[in-house]
C-alpha cells in the first residue's frame, strides 16, 4: 500500500477578486518508509499539497489518499497518524516547551503517563533539556524549530510532512535532526515527504523526489536518475606541472569536453568515479605531476534550476 | 474524548494563571463592576421607587456569567490566532466539538468562580444574598451561560470566515448586551425599537427571572425562565451549525492558515 496517493489533485484560492491555481491536477505515488523530497521554488505548491494531505485544506477537486484513507471524509483517521512540522513555527509564546507539548499530546488524545514518557523521551533526543524551561518567546529561533519538530513526533506518527523543518537550524543542529529523521524511517518504519529549499538537504536525505513548479509536478524519480536524465557531467578540475600532450584525456571513457581555464584544466566526463584512477595512471607514466585535484559532482540545484527554467518557458 | 476536551482547559488554565489580564476577567473586573455601580446604587438608592441598588447588583452578576462565558469560547480562538499558531490545533485529533466542550467548561468553571466571589461580596458589602433566588438564579444563570457560549461561536464563526478584523466584535458584543439587557436598568425605560431587540436576548429574560425570585420586582418567573432557556437552546443550536460550517468553510479557503 501506498503511504500518498494523489490523482488529478488540484486547489484553486478564490476571492472575489482573484484566483489562483496552487495545484493543477497533480499526481504522485509515495511508497512507504522513505523519505520523499518534494523540491520547488517559491509558491510552486509544495506547502500546498502538504496542507491538502495534512487535511488543514481541503482540494477543489481530484483525490488523495494518505495511509489509505481519504482526504475528503476521513481526515480524523489520517489526523490522528500523521505529523506535521513547519518551518519557522510558532507555539503559544508564554508556555515552556514541556506545556506546550503537553497540550498537544492531549489534542492526539495521549494520557498523562504516555505524554510524560514521549515528552521525555522528545526533549532528550532533540537535546532540548537546557532549554526546556524557557518560554518560547525567550527561545532562539534554531530552538523554537526543535519544539516544532518534537511537536510533529509528539503522536508517534506513521507519516511525517516536514515543511522546511531545518529552517534556521545551525549546521550542526540541522545534521543531528537529518539522522534523527533518517533513523525515525530505518528503525521505526515511518514515512517521511519533505519539502525544502536546500537542495544539498533534499539530495542526502531523499530516496525519491518530485519536482513541482507552478502547480504542477514537473519530474519525478530518483535524484540520481533526475540528474543522469538531464545529462549534466562530472566535472575533473587539474592544476599540472605541464599541460602539454593532454590529447590522452580525450580518448578517455565517457569524455564531454575539456579547456583550459585560469591555472588548470578543467574536463568533463559522463562519470568521474569511472575514470579518475585511469586518467591519474595516464598522468603518471607521461611524468605530469597533478599538484591539484577537484571533483566536481552534478548536484541537484543544477538540474532543479534547468527543469524549472525549461518548464517557465 | 476526556484527553482531547481536556487539552483545551488546560490551555485556557495556563493561558489564564500566566496573564494578568486574562485572570482579571475572572476576578478583578467583576469585582470592580459590583463595587463601582453597587455604591453608586447606594448613592441613587433613596430617590428609586425600588431596591436600586439589589436591581443592579442581579443586573451586574448576571452580566459577567455572560462575559465570562462568550470569553472564554472566543478567546479559545483568540489564543491560536494571536501566538500565530491556529493550525496544530486544527491539526490534532480533537473536533470541533471537543473544543467547544472544553471551552464551555472553562466558562462554566470560570463564571462559577465569578459570581460565588461577587455573590458574597455583595452580601458582605451590600447586605444582599442573591442565593435567595434559589434554583431560579441556577436555571436563569445556565441560559445566560448557553447564551455567551452560543454568541461567541458565532463571533468566532465570523472570524474564520471574514478574518482577523473581526476580533473586535469579542469587546463590542458585550457592550451592546449591557446596554440592551436591561443589566442597569428596566428595559420599559429603553426606547421602542431598542426594547424590540431585548426580547431576543435570553439575557433579558434570566435578568428579570432573577430580579422576580429575588423579591426586586414582580415578574412572571416561570415564563421568563422558559423563554431565556428556549431562546438560549435556539441560540446554542444556531450558533453550534454555523461554526461548524464556517470550520468547514475555513478549509477550503485556507484561513486556518492564515495565523
């Protein structure tokens, strides 16, 4: 069974002066424990289509199903198994973080001694202890998104929609939530749809993505098939002791193009990994010594950006 | 069900014992209310053809059960839009019922609270026990309790619906009962078509209801006990159908977001 199954799902925001379409019949598979990415610039309808899942928006039309149930009629099944983070959260500003999961876990309908031990466990696990007496208006912001976070786990859920979740998070901070969340799918079989503007977060964190522009889902599959599809090389930058008799590269497996740029050399292949011992080898018997090496892999914000410019045409 | 109606007391508990403000509506108000317009009946006392001053202290307790009440359902919103934070509420498993049932028994606890504390000090002050009343002030104080309960849903309704503009209507609804309800003084003394409007108001009703069993005025109790609660039933089941509706409404338009 599916976690999401979405067909020809479409929102259209009506006022008596405007409408706008968020969602153009959109449809999407998302299989159990995962983490799905669901990548789109600004208004693309990623937030959108969350919110139609989380049953806080209903759809103008089309049909969506999460854990197997309907969206329309029966939201208080999928309400009570799923959770939902967003970035940059706010909380009631004059209760601690333990009052304010408290009340939530008495929303999902959680007893006083299963609130206490998942409260517990929550504030442990998030390193949230040296701030758990804090008002949330006295909090930073990496710490408010912790609350949030811990509030969208606080009912055990089968399926988490994280919205941004690592949103003004440090480095640090960001990297502990991204294994947590990791460890969440692995350990306790949950499954994840993520949507966020870091692209680097998207890539390490997501078996599968979608990619979603003006309403509609433009590409979808693996990031590494997104990226292969597109074509984008690897990209081999060399600084040598001499850039003479470099024709051998040419020659090599899945060769693109090279120049020479600034101090090196810069050549693109189909797959660096494939050839990088061959060309160092090649090097070595022409006595080229490399003073310097750097490997550029095709990321996911190239190919983003050349989908999403193709599909604004 | 008891966890999810109970989450809603406790956030209107928490909520209340952390602010000044919001705990005055329960004690301070009420109390400031009874002393400023008790002494000034006081004053007026010898020139009224009545008990003036037993004639507003009813007029007073009645008028803070409804204020009490309609606060606590509105504010129960109020709390989600002004910390910005409306849709984990709506994201949780409680329903709209839950919430409403818990905000009422917030207002209910509250009122209580509030007329017990006003009850004895206008005993203690004014030599006046309205607990004479007997069971009359229990069934004339629920009506106007199901009253401030069914107007603050339809004030809340509105703000779903309509936005955040509309939270001015929380202040100003308890204005135009004050002055409508014949809280400080007889609704024969209103103009016409004012004294149209007090009918429709349950508050009317229970005020002189109490005033009646009070030994105040003469009053047909009975018929004024049965119009508040018809009213206030009326009222309830009105306002109960279009928050439900506007709840609905609010998801498509996605106003649940909006705070």
């Amino acid at each position: 069974m599916p976690a999401i199954e979405i067909e020809n799902l479409s929102k259209t925001y009506r006022t008596k002066k405007i409408r706008i379409e968020a969602l153009k019949q959109i449809n999407l598979r998302i299989d159990e424990n995962q983490v799905f990415g669901l990548l789109g610039p600004n208004g693309a309808g990623k937030t959108t289509t969350i919110n139609i899942l989380s049953t806080i928006l209903t759809p103008t039309s089309g049909k969506a199903t999460v854990l197997g149930f309907n969206v329309a009629n029966q939201e208080k099944e999928i309400r009570k198994r799923v959770g939902v983070c967003y970035g940059a959260s706010r909380f009631y500003w004059n209760f601690d973080v333990y009052e304010n999961l408290n009340f939530y876990g008495m929303l999902y309908g959680m007893n006083k001694e299963k609130r206490k031990k998942k409260i517990g466990e929550l504030v442990e696990r998030l390193n949230m202890k040296s701030f758990s007496k804090l008002r949330i208006s006295d909090m930073s912001t990496g710490m408010r998104q912790k609350v949030a976070i811990a509030k969208s786990l606080i009912n055990d859920p089968e399926l988490i929609f994280l919205d941004e979740p690592t949103i003004g998070l440090d480095v640090e901070v960001a990297r502990e939530v991204r294994k947590y969340m990791k460890e969440l799918v692995k350990e306790k079989g949950v499954t994840i749809l993520l949507t966020s503007h870091n692209m680097r977060e998207i890539e390490i964190m997501c078996e599968n993505i979608a990619l979603i522009n003006k309403g509609r889902i433009i590409r979808e599959g693996k990031p590494n098939e997104i990226k292969s599809r597109l074509n984008f090389p690897d990209r081999i930058f060399l600084r040598l002791s001499s850039y003479k008799d470099l024709d051998f590269i040419k020659s090599l497996a899945g060769f693109k193009s090279m120049r020479l740029k600034g101090d090196g050399l810069t050549a693109d292949f189909e797959s660096a990994e494939e050839i990088i011992s061959k060309l160092m080898d090649e090097m070595k018997s022409r006595n080229i010594k490399v003073l310097d090496l750097e490997i550029k892999k095709a990321d996911l914000e190239e190919a983003f950006l050349k989908i999403v410019g193709d599909s604004n045409v | 069900m008891f966890e999810t109606v109970m989450a809603h007391i406790y956030k209107q508990y928490k909520k209340n014992i952390k602010s000044p403000s919001d705990l005055s509506w329960i004690v301070l108000y009420p109390l400031v209310g009874l002393l400023s317009l008790g002494i000034f009946a006081l004053f007026v006392q010898s020139e009224a053809q009545m008990n003036f001053l037993h004639f507003v202290v009813v007029g007073v307790i009645v008028w803070y059960v409804y204020a009490i009440s309609q606060k606590a359902i509105t504010y129960g919103l109020s709390y989600d839009i002004w910390d910005e934070c409306l849709r984990h509420t709506f994201l949780g498993k409680s329903t709209d019922e839950d919430t409403i049932l818990g905000n009422s028994l917030f207002g209910l606890i509250t009122s209580a609270i509030a007329v017990l504390i006003l009850a004895g000090v206008s005993q203690l002050l004014f030599s006046f026990n309205i607990m004479i009343a007997g069971m009359t002030l229990v069934v004339a104080l629920i009506a106007v309790f199901i009253f401030g309960i069914s107007i603050g849903l339809m004030i809340n309704s509105l703000i779903l619906t309509k936005g955040y503009d509309w939270m001015s209507l929380i202040w100003m609804t308890t204005g135009i009962i004050m002055i409508v309800s014949g809280v400080y003084y007889p609704v024969e003394v209103l103009p016409n078509p004012i004294r149209m409007v007090s009918y429709l108001f349950p508050t009317t009703y229970s005020i002189t209801a109490i005033r009646g069993a009070a030994g105040i005025l003469s009053a047909n109790i009975g018929l004024n006990l049965v119009y508040a609660m018809v009213s206030s039933a009326a009222y309830l089941l009105i306002s109960f159908l279009i928050y439900k509706k506007s709840v609905r409404k609010a998801r498509e338009t996605g106003a649940l977001l909006w705070f």
